[in-house]
C-alpha cells in the first residue's frame, strides 16, 4: 500500500444522544483519475462486465446492488462513482478499500445489523443520516449495497421513494422484486413505520 500517494481522512459522526457510531466516513484522494474511455478499445472489455448482484439504477446518479466484489469492479469504473454507502456493520475488504482509494471514491459506512428480523426496530436516526448523503448530489455518483442488495438497501431506497412521493403499494412493489422470496413481512412493516416517520 502507497501510503505516501493517498491522503486518507477519517471521520466519525456521532448520534446526539448516543455515544455509539453511527456512520463512519472514509474519504479516499488519490491521484487524479482519468474517466475517459476508449469506446473503440473496450469492445473486448464489455465481456468482463459485470454487475454486482441486484445492481439497478434507482434514479439520476443514484445506483444499488448487493456487495460488489473484485470481479465487479470494472462494471463499478464505468459508473464514475463518486461515493459508496455501505450499510453493514462488517469492516470493508482491504480490495475492495485498495479499489475505492485508486478511483477516488469516498465510503460512507452505517452499521445497520441484519438479524432474522432486521428491520423491526430500523434506526430512523441512522436512515435519515444515509439519506441526506443520497439526497447531497455532490456524492453522485452514489452506489447503496448491503450483503445482498436486498433488506437493508430496500429499506434505504423505500424512504428515497417516499420522499419522491411515490404511493406505498409501489415501495413494496419495488422492495418485493429485489427481496424476491425472501421478502418477509417484518421487513415491509418496519419499514413502513419508518416510511410514515420520513418526510
């Protein structure tokens, strides 16, 4: 690791009433990065495109997907990104770190725990925070991943919609697509409680 070619700054943002973390920023500057692809040259790079899982455009400049991993990343460079919202509590993998500091891109990490009923009690305080980073269009391009892309980033996305006053039976329409079977009830009533709480 180039440490003397990065400069890296850490922040922590505390709760107001808690002393426990409730996003920790890693901003990552590294050499200038230069975007401009060569449309003629890639078309052999295309083949080596790939998505992370449940990856889909939410809206301009907004993306979502579950955890990319290394064979991602070239599909990741041709989004341009400018930020990462990550809601796992688990640290961040030193590639996908090492990814982030080449390509200048800051990670925003809420530590959302996922249980058999992750979503019951969802920290408003927590989801009003990662929302104000989605809504801050100076972090577009932004990515929102969990594990899967499912739960946590649904119920992330969900109070996006509801702030886009999207109807409620078209929240849980989108959630239920990414969450496919595995969409439970618990998840779809906390995150209405939340959804009624967002305004």
């Amino acid at each position: 690791m180039k440490e003397d070619s990065y400069n890296t700054k850490l922040s922590l943002n505390q709760q107001p009433a808690r002393s426990h973390q409730m996003c920790r920023t890693i901003e990552e500057y590294a050499p200038a990065v230069d975007h401009h692809v060569d449309m003629l040259s890639s078309t052999s790079d295309d083949l080596n495109l790939i998505p992370p899982l449940n990856f889909a455009m939410v809206d301009n400049g907004i993306f979502r997907s579950g955890f990319p991993d290394s064979a991602n990343f070239s599909f990741l460079q041709t989004l341009k990104l400018t930020s990462i919202i990550y809601l796992c509590p688990e640290p961040y993998p030193e590639a996908n770190t090492e990814f982030l500091k080449s390509n200048g891109i800051k990670l925003f990490q809420f530590g959302i725990e996922s249980y058999k009923e992750p979503f019951v009690n969802i920290p408003e305080d927590t989801i009003r925070e990662a929302l104000k980073l989605v809504l801050d269009v100076r972090n577009h391009p932004v990515l929102i991943h969990c594990n899967r892309g499912k739960h946590r980033t649904g119920c992330l996305v969900g109070c996006l919609r509801k702030l886009q006053r999207w109807c409620l039976s078209s929240v849980f329409d989108e959630y239920q697509r990414f969450a496919a079977a595995k969409a439970r009830v618990s998840d779809q009533s906390g995150e209405c409680s939340v959804l009624h709480r967002i305004n």
